[in-house]
C-alpha cells in the first residue's frame, strides 16, 4: 500500500516539488500502477522463452565500411559545433 510519506520521499528523491494538496491523487494513481504490476505477475510465463525484440525477425545491419566524403569542407559547414576538424556533439548519459 502506498501512502502519502511515500510519495513524497519519492517525489524528494526524482526532484519534483509536489503540493501537499496533489499528494492523495499521486497516491491513488501510484496504487493503480502497482495493482496493474500485481495483475501482470499472474501472467503465466512458465516455458516462454525471454525475447530481445516485442518484434519477431532479425535486424538487418549494413556493413561497416570506411568511405570517403567528397566535400568534407561542405559538411563542416552545416554542423551547428565545430571543435577543429572534428563534429561537436553534446554528452549522452
């Protein structure tokens, strides 16, 4: 069961500021998404072998080759950064 203390230490730890008077409704539709989960659990799955893919079929890669750009001068230009000759592109996480 969830309760009210649990929200917001939840929402504490996420970093959302959640007024005191949104706390019930946050907590009901918490409840709701782990009744769904416990639903989910009584799914028998005895003998289903795990997929990497919802999809069924293979994925097709095209080979990783080397090639040479005719105009290199012309695609610098359109990058929105540059750091020397190099395309500069923000951080992924």
């Amino acid at each position: 069961m969830i309760s009210k203390k649990d929200v917001s230490k939840t929402a504490h730890l996420a970093r959302l500021h959640i007024e005191e008077t949104e706390l019930e409704q946050y907590e009901q539709q918490l409840q709701q998404v782990l009744n769904h989960f416990e639903v989910i659990q009584e799914v028998p799955t005895e003998g289903v072998e795990p997929m990497y893919s919802p999809t069924i079929g293979s994925v097709e890669l095209r080979p990783d080759v080397v090639e040479e750009f005719e105009d290199k001068e012309q695609a610098m230009q359109s990058a929105p950064d540059l750091q020397g000759h190099l395309f500069r592109v923000p951080p992924v996480v």
